[in-house]
C-alpha cells in the first residue's frame, strides 16, 4: 500500500462501494421521510453518493434501539471478556479493510489518501483493540468503612451515548466516541457530520460483523440542525458526547438544560500555540514541526499550532525556513501518493478560510500562500498561507480558521510569550520549543492548555487524555479517563452481621 501510485488508487477508488443508508438496530435502512443529500467529493465536485437525510423521527428509532439493547443486556452485561473479543474483532476487520476505509475518509473530504491509509485507519483500529483490552482491566472499588458495611463503588455504563462527530478526521473521531464508550457497555447513536458520513456507515456494518449485537451501534447521517438537536434534545440519551465548534457545544449545553439535564462532553475549539525560543539548538525540527503542525490535514484541526510565536532574535531567519517549507507543501489530488495537502472539506469551508485571508492582506505580511487553488481545474484547494507580523489582536490570532494559515508573532521575553499564548477563548493544545529544561517545565506549568507538548507538536496517543480548557471544552477523549465520560459510579451498601 505504500508503494500504490495515482493510478492504483484511483483503480481502487472506482471499486468502492458506498454505504448510503441509516444502520440502526442492526440493518441499513432508508430515512423515515425518504430524503437524501449528496455526499460530494471536494477535490473534484463530484457526488459520491446520496445519503440517507436522518431527523428527529430516524433518531427516535435509532435511540429505541439503543434503549433496548441495553436494557436486555445483550451488551451492557455481556461478560468483560466476551465484550472484550467482539471489539479485538473490530479492529482486526478495520485493518483487513484499511485501504476502503482510508478512501471513504479521502474522497469524502479530502483528506490525502496516504494519511489516512498510515495514521487514521490504523489510529482507529489501535483505539479500537486498546479499549478492547481495557475492558476486562478496570477494577471497582471497596470503601473503607466499619465492622458490619461494605461499601462497593462499581463503573456501570450509562445507557444511550449520543455522539456528534466532526468532519475532519471523520473515522478516527467516531471511534474516539463509540470504542470507549462501547468498551463500557453502553449502546451508541452516532451522527457523523453531513460533510463525511462514509466511514461512519461502514464502520457500523464492521461492527455488527464482529458481532456487536443489533440496536447497540446505531448511526443515523443528516444535519446538525435537525438530526443532531434531536439527539441533544432527546428524553432518553443519557449522554451526549461531541467535537466540533465552540458554538454548537454551546447549543448541546442547552439542549441538556431543555430536556433530561443529560451529561455533555464538549471537546470543542481551538487555536493553538507554539512558542519557538532562542534556545532551541535544531530549529530545522522545530520549522519541520511548525509546519506539520499547521498544514497537516489541510490545517483541519481543533489543536492546530496557527499561532507561532517566534522569539524576536532568531523570527527572520525562522520565517524562510517556514517560507521554504510552504512552498514544499503545495496541495494536489488527494489521490496522488506524491501531493502534500489534500482538499478542503467544501466549498463553504474554502470561502471561509479565504475571507480570512483576503482580510489578513489587509492587515498583516503575507509571506507565503495567499491563494485558493485548484488540481485539474477543480476543486476545493488553498495554498499554505503565512502571514508575518501579526497583530496579537488581528482576527488572524484570534479566531478559529480551520484551515492552511499560519500567524507568525514574535516576542521579546519568556513571560511575554506566555501572556500572548494564554490571551485566548481556547486553551486546547500548545507547544513549546528549548532546551532548557527549566524552561521548558516552567512554561508548560503556565500555559493553559490541555496538552503541552514540549519540542514536538500536538502529541497524543490513546494512554494519554485529548481535550481543552477554556471554550475548547472539558471533554476528554482517549486513556482510560475516557471512561469517566461513559460510566456513572454506582455505590452499593451492605450491612451484615460482624
């Protein structure tokens, strides 16, 4: 798979065949109101295929099912090891079907094809079979207390999780959500973005194939105004668990209040940090990371590193190192082993990004980008962008673009760039780069921010939390503090006869 060319992947693109319709209780099947929407292909406009449009009257079926299957117990109190096998089984089938995974995720929005093929399938599949070899390692609890009581503290799933996931990493997010909270024992309604359901869908016929039982994996695609308010509204989801903006997180915050006060976990937005110092000895890494940091994806990402803050004696030389590496990262057919970035998710998303950068020239130093683009005359494209001497204040390090553009800011001390990296809404991700040790800790313990990664950018794995602070949300996905989204703590008392 690593020496597939173009044409091997178009080969294999054209072999496809899309999921199209809702799973729930355990078949595909058609939206109640019988309407579809396209799910277009954003390097080149094409509809991939028409989708089930999922509301209100979908969820309420999908969450039925959910409440059912846990209820019977078919899966809630399926023995820990029996759990266990189902989803090793899961993960095994995504590895078997990997390159069908990696093409639903980049023809569906964008994303390069070796990306997903490298990191986001195997990602899921890994997330898969660690929770899967979680489940039968998490102890319950005894209570200290007197002669004559024994107090148990035990995990028990929740009941019906709702999970509203976003578009840009739009396999790796679902199993985010569904392998914990699944692992615990509850049942899952996930609706995937509108943008990037594909994955979701096969996800689901892969689960029931492994032999997650009807009703416990259900997935109903449509809108967030419709479909996902439903979930947030519903009476009977116990959870709901969400990535995506700090607004919508906002409006599933009210949802809870206005229905059944279900728990939300909202891992929501971001604008990250990195901080570069004097003291760093390879800045070639530190420039190589920036990029990635930034321009992985397409620059798609809640914790990308769009702020870069560049200690003011090393800032010019640091910017052409970042010049020379944008211009080496030029977008093409995501398709193409040999492209750099793939496509933006869609053609909103690109004129979103772009009345940003039409805005930046006005008011900043445009280096590098500055332009949307196209492969073959079509598609959703934009150019790494960098724009030097950034204002602190200008919109361009202060909201959220979710796309290919960096901000370059310098500063002149240790405790300046501290104060301009905390001086945001978000506080998800940021990075530090020295060596100096007793800076680095003595930075990473100011800034606020869920994971400080210390020369590198946006470490994660599934042993350690992902989630924010601030509006990026309390939300934590990932490790075994994952389970705490999914599970309540139950105490039982007992008195006996000391």
């Amino acid at each position: 798979m690593l020496d597939y060319t173009l044409e091997d992947w178009r080969s294999r693109a054209g072999q496809i065949s899309f999921r199209n319709k809702a799973f729930i209780d355990g078949k595909f099947v058609d939206a109640v109101s019988g309407k579809t929407f396209d799910s277009i292909n954003p390097a080149n406009g094409q509809v991939l295929a028409q989708v089930a449009e999922c509301d209100a009257a979908d969820v309420d079926l999908a969450v039925a099912a959910g409440r059912r299957a846990f209820e019977d117990g078919r899966w809630s109190r399926m023995a820990p090891g029996d759990r266990k096998a189902v989803l090793l089984k899961l993960a095994d089938l995504i590895r078997a079907n990997l390159e069908e995974m990696a093409l639903l995720d980049s023809l569906d929005m964008g994303k390069l094809v070796t990306d997903a093929a490298t990191i986001d399938a195997p990602g899921s599949a890994h997330f898969f079979q660690w929770y899967a070899e979680a489940i039968d390692k998490v102890y319950d609890e005894v209570a200290p207390t007197g002669p004559g009581d024994l107090a148990l503290v035990s995990r028990v799933p929740l009941g019906v999780v709702g999970a509203v996931t976003p578009w840009n990493f739009p396999l790796d997010m679902a199993t985010w959500k569904a392998a914990a909270a699944l692992a615990a024992g509850n049942s899952v309604v996930l609706k995937p973005a509108e943008q990037s359901p594909l994955s979701a869908l096969r996800l689901a016929e892969l689960a029931a194939e492994a032999g997650v039982p009807d009703g416990v994996f259900n997935v109903v695609p449509g809108f967030g105004h419709t479909a996902g308010q439903a979930l947030g509204l519903h009476m009977d989801v116990d959870c709901l668990a969400f990535t995506g903006s700090t607004m919508i997180g906002k409006k599933f915050m009210e949802y809870s209040g206005q229905s059944n006060l279900k728990q939300v976990w909202p891992e929501t937005g971001g604008k990250s940090p990195n901080l570069v110092f004097a003291d760093c000895e390879n800045l070639d890494a530190a420039a190589d990371m920036a990029a990635f940091g930034i321009f992985f994806n397409q620059g798609e990402v809640c914790s990308a590193n769009s702020r870069l803050y560049v200690e003011r004696s090393i800032k010019d030389a640091f910017v052409e190192k970042m010049i020379a590496r944008a211009e080496g990262m030029q977008p093409g057919d995501p398709l193409d082993p040999a492209s750099k970035m793939g496509a933006i998710v869609d053609e909103k998303q690109t004129e979103d990004i772009m009345r940003f950068v039409e805005g930046g020239k006005k008011t900043a130093n445009l280096v590098a980008g500055g332009e949307r683009a196209y492969v073959d005359g079509k598609g959703c494209f934009v150019a790494p962008t960098i724009f030097d001497d950034v204002s602190h204040d200008d919109p361009l390090a202060r909201d959220e673009i979710f796309g290919p553009v960096l901000s370059i800011i310098p500063f002149d001390s240790e405790d300046e760039a501290v104060t301009m990296a905390n001086d945001s809404v978000y506080g998800l991700a940021a990075s530090v780069w020295t060596d100096n040790l007793g800076r680095a800790l003595r930075v990473s313990d100011k800034l606020m921010a869920g994971t400080v990664s210390v020369n590198t950018v946006d470490a994660l794995s599934a042993q350690t939390p992902f989630g924010g602070m601030k509006q990026s949300g309390f939300g934590r996905d990932l490790s075994l503090h994952s389970f705490d989204k999914y599970t309540a703590l139950k105490t039982t008392w007992i008195k006996y006869q000391a």
